[in-house]
C-alpha cells in the first residue's frame, strides 16, 4: 500500500484553453451519401432522412413547390394559393414561408385535371360559396378545399367559360364571379337552392363592343386586362387596353363598370375614361379693376383637354367661338390656344378652376382601407375618391338609355312632357327618332322637376329615349326619368 503524500493540497482552479485556433460547435454524425441516376434537365433530387426514435423527417434538396414559378397568387382560409401550370400548390396552415416541409400540417399541391381532356394552365382562383372557383383559359373548377389536402375534391367543372386575363377575375361577394372572357364579360354564380354553378351573361348588352376591343389586341395585351370590385358600391370595373396605349396623346383603354342592384331593377353598364386632373394656375387672383371684366388663359397645349368650371363670381367661358356658361372640357386645337373667362364685376375674385385632364394606362387594380387604388404602366399609383373618398371632377358624365316603346313598340304615340329626379346639375335632352337618333336639350337645371313642373316636350313617335350630361364637380345622381305621353294608346304605359 502506497503511503498518503505528507504534504497534499487541493487545487481548486481551472485555467481556460489556450493557444487555440477557431471554436468548433459540437457536432453529431455525418453520412455521406450518393445519389446515382442518369439526370434529365429540370431534374430535381429529393431525400427525406426520418428519425428511427421520433420519426421525424427532414427533407433535404427539392420539395412540393421548389423550382415552381407562380403565375397568380392568392390568400383563402389561412393559407397562400400559388397556380404554376396546371397545378395550385399552397403553404401549411397559417404558415406563409412554409411549403415544402413533410412533418407542416396542410403544405402540398394538387393538379387540376378537367375530367375529359389534358390539364390546361390555371389563369386565376377566387372564393365561391366557401370553396375555391379554379379558372383556366377555356374551363373552370369549383374546389372543396380543406385543412387536410387529402380531403380536397373538385365538385363542379364548367366548360367554355375562362379568362385569358388573370386579374379580370374578380368576386362579387361569395356567390358570384366575374371575368373577361373571348365573348364578353361573364359571370359565375349560384342557379338555385341547389348550390350548383351556373354561367350568367351579365355583359351581354356591351358584348359588341367588348369583342370589338377584344379583336384588335394580341393575345399579350389581352391578358393585361385588370379589374376590380368597388367596395363602396360593390360595381365590378374592368379595364381593357387599346392596341396602343399612350397616355401622352390621350390614347387608351377604357374602364368598363357594371351596376347591379337587384332590389331596385338596375343592371346597367357605364364607361369611364383612366384619367386625372391637375390644376392650371390662373394668370391673375383678381378680375381687372376697370375695363373689361376678364381672365385670360394663354398657351394651351394643342390636342390636350381641360376641364373648365366656373365659381361664384363667373359669368361665361369663351373657346374658340363658343360661350360655356356651365362646366364644360376643351379640347385645345392647333392655332387656337388661349380661352377668356368673363365676370361679373370689376375687382371680383377670380373663382373659376381650369384643370388639365391626364391619361394613364392603369396595370393592376387594389382595395385598401375601403377604397380603390391602382397602379398604372409606369408606376405611379393613384386613389379613387381622393383622402375622403368623396372628391369629384368635372368629368362630363353622361347617360343615354335604349328606346323605349311604353309597351306598345308598332303604335305612334304623342309625347307631351318629361319629368326626372336628380341631384346636381344635370342637362336631360330627348329623342323620338331611333333612325337619325338626334337628341334634342330640354332642361338644364339641378332641381328635380317633380315638386316644381313637368318640362314640356313635343314629338311623336313609337319610340324614345333620353340623353342626360351632368355637369359640376361635387356629387351627382341620376333617379328616374319619366315621359309623359298625350292621350296614351290602351295599354301603354307612361
């Protein structure tokens, strides 16, 4: 036995490493492995290494939607819908940045066969009654969709209805679809009690013209048609191109907007101009003192519009010949660039407003904070409404309706008066002849004429129609127009 050291001590302290290069972290296990095969171009390697203990798995190298490059994306019941081809591919539940992990709850993708023929490319995908409406170019798929992919299921698929223009695809609340298709604007929606889907021609009175707009585009300029659901008054607007767009020379596309307000019997369709206006300063604050009582405005650009609208101390604009006692637009023509605005007294505070009209060339439409925004081709992004929402130009409104024949189309009839409901300032002209289809002005006012008189209007025809052209710019709407007819024939209505 060894004897115990005499004099032993404790050392207590430790002394750190020295002397050292880079810190290494601890590391588990590494396996090399090979991957052998004869790779194709486009190939992607996959390998998925479970844990023998937890049986967790991690994915190493492509996954559901690497190398997918989406076409159109979409946010519905806390998940992000991507379309690539003819297959929609979308992340785990409330999981944006995660779609590729085999241990997430609901990542994957699912291709859209249409039953009868080979997968065509998805264009776009909107929610329909709590499912998901899948829009190809010439069919389109209604979709169960559920937290579980493997409980996805297509219940309905309709053929020849499309889009060629993904972001023309637009909900009307949940029960019904809008989108530009090669015929005209269509719509999907509810048939009955039944739930089922059916196809509704809405665009049907315009169809003429949106094929016409249709005819002259390329197949490019068509799929950069764009539209959006105004959610002050739930209208779907669409905007189609012009084979050359140039908002420079005032050439562009127009906004196509449908009203359909069931309760009240209106489904019409207006067309709207993508402009805007910007001030134009006026020479002088004041009219002159002594003298003639005008204001000049001087170098106006050749081709460009204005929009002129008088205030409280102006009498009448002169264009080129023409007095304006109301709002009115220009367009300036060459030779002819100056306009003369008269008064009504010396000294007078000039209140008149000229404003330049501007066109733009609108990409993609957005709702943000309840109002309609969008972005145009050359990136510029305006807000419809203004701040409030409530900001209006002296556009020239205008509203026409087709021939009416009081339910008696082959009888001549007598017209012996008119009578509207309006709010603002509006000019109502009329016309008996469908032939020559020549309105004639028969009131200018912004007093509704039912609590004052009927505007006398003299015509005989079997059919007419009224011309109404509103001017101002703060709020203006148009109710009911009213023809009375003189000794009206048994049946017709007045």
């Amino acid at each position: 036995m060894a004897a115990n050291p005499t004099n032993s001590t404790l050392n207590t302290s430790a002394n750190p490493l020295s002397g050292g290069t880079d810190a290494q972290d601890g590391m588990g296990n590494e396996f090399l492995f090979s991957v052998v095969y004869s790779p194709q171009l486009n190939d992607q390697v996959t390998v998925i290494c479970t844990d023998q203990l937890t049986g967790i798995q991690t994915q190493i190298g492509g996954g559901y939607a690497s190398g997918v490059q989406p076409t159109f994306c979409f946010t519905f019941k806390d998940r992000i819908y991507a379309l690539a081809g003819s297959s929609f591919y979308f992340c785990a539940l409330g999981l944006p940045q995660t779609w590729n992990d085999p241990n997430a709850a609901g990542n994957g993708f699912v291709t859209a066969s249409n039953w009868f023929a080979s997968p065509a490319s998805l264009q776009a995908m909107a929610p329909f009654q709590g499912n998901l409406l899948m829009v190809c170019r010439d069919y389109v798929q209604i979709w169960i969709v559920d937290p579980n992919p493997a409980d996805f299921q297509a219940v309905q698929i309709l053929p020849n209805i499309g889009t060629m223009a993904p972001l023309s695809v637009q909900p009307i609340g949940d029960m019904d679809v809008y989108m530009l298709y090669d015929s005209g604007v269509r719509s999907i929606r509810v048939r009955d009690a039944s739930n089922n889907a059916i196809i509704a021609d809405i665009g049907t009175p315009i169809d003429m013209l949106i094929q016409s707009a249709l005819a002259g585009l390329s197949d490019a300029l068509k799929a950069t048609a764009c539209g959006i659901t105004d959610p002050s008054a739930n209208r779907y607007w669409l905007y189609i191109p012009s084979p050359a767009d140039d908002p420079a020379s005032g050439t562009t596309g127009l906004i196509y907007a449908f009203s359909y307000f069931t309760s009240s019997g209106v489904a019409a369709w207006s067309t709207y101009l993508p402009t805007f206006q910007t001030f134009v300063s006026a020479l002088v604050t004041h009219y002159p003192a002594s003298g003639a009582v005008i204001v000049i405005y001087s170098g106006l650009t050749p081709g460009s519009q204005y929009a002129w609208n008088p205030g409280a101390n102006e009498v009448a604009m002169t264009y080129n010949g023409k007095i304006f006692t109301l709002g009115t637009i220009i367009t300036v023509v060459a030779g002819v660039t100056t306009l003369t605005v008269t008064g009504n007294a010396n000294n007078a505070v000039y209140t008149g407003v000229l404003n330049l009209i501007n066109w733009f060339v609108p990409q993609k439409f957005e709702i943000f904070k309840g109002q309609v925004w969008v972005r145009d081709t050359n990136n510029n992004i305006f807000q419809y409404g203004g701040p409030s929402n409530a900001v209006y130009e002296n556009c020239g409104v205008q509203a026409i309706t087709p021939y009416i024949d009081s339910g008696l189309p082959g009888n001549i009839k007598q017209y012996s008066a008119v009578e509207s409901a309006m709010q603002g300032t509006w000019g109502i002209s009329c016309s008996a002849d469908y032939v020559d289809n020549v309105f004639r002005q028969v009131y200018l006012n912004n007093l509704s004429t039912f609590r004052y008189r009927r505007i006398p209007y003299s015509a005989k025809g079997t059919h007419y129609a009224f011309q109404f052209s509103e001017y101002g710019t703060g709020y203006a709407r148009l109710s009911n127009a009213l023809m009375h007819i003189a000794n009206p024939p048994q049946g017709a209505e007045k």
